[in-house]
C-alpha cells in the first residue's frame, strides 16, 4: 500500500470515527429526543399527550429522563421506531437500548 493511499485510508477513517461521536452528542441527542417527544404525543389520545416528558439533566447534559404513562409506551415506541431511518448510527444505537428499557420498564 503506498503511502498516500495509507493517508487517505487514515483520513476516512477519522472521519467516520468524528460522524459517529456526532451521534452522541448530548444537543444532537437533545433534539432527537425532542422530535421522539413530539412524534409520541401526536400520536397519543389527548388524555395521554400530558404524561409524555422528556428532562434533561442540567448539570449532567448526557442525561435524560422520558417518563411516560403505561398507557403510552406503545405510542412513544411507535415515535422511536418511526425515527431510527433518519438517525446517525450512533444515535440510532443509542435509542434502540432506550427502546427496549422503556419496554423492560413497561413489563415490570
């Protein structure tokens, strides 16, 4: 391999590696979550639109609570399924793990 293939080679590879950590930054988390809220609450009867809420950590700004009725985890899985296409790899990873703890939660 000459050496500026090898460059180049290095070079998308950093640039893949700064895509995914975009993924997980907490504004780009933030927003997601954002438009994950909104999505479930439209979908939601309008008795249930209340108890859909996401809170951001202040202090910890990686931190998120969504807390949700019982009666609208199905809703808010539906707002996360529907936005995973649209998400970067990482986030979209990040979100599926959110998923199946709202379903784990939902069981219990």
């Amino acid at each position: 391999m000459s050496d500026s293939s090898e460059v180049r080679l290095i070079q998308r590879l950093v640039q893949e590696i700064e895509r995914l950590k975009l993924g997980l930054d907490p504004d780009v988390l933030a927003a997601w979550y954002g438009k994950v809220e909104l999505d479930a609450k439209a979908r939601a009867r309008p008795d249930l639109r209340e108890s859909i809420q996401v809170i951001r950590d202040p202090v910890l700004t990686m931190k998120f609570e969504f807390r949700t009725s019982r009666r609208a985890v199905d809703k808010v899985i539906e707002a996360i399924e529907a936005n995973l296409p649209a998400m970067p790899l990482a986030t979209r990873l990040y979100f599926e793990k959110l998923e199946e703890l709202i379903q784990a939660q939902a069981m219990v």
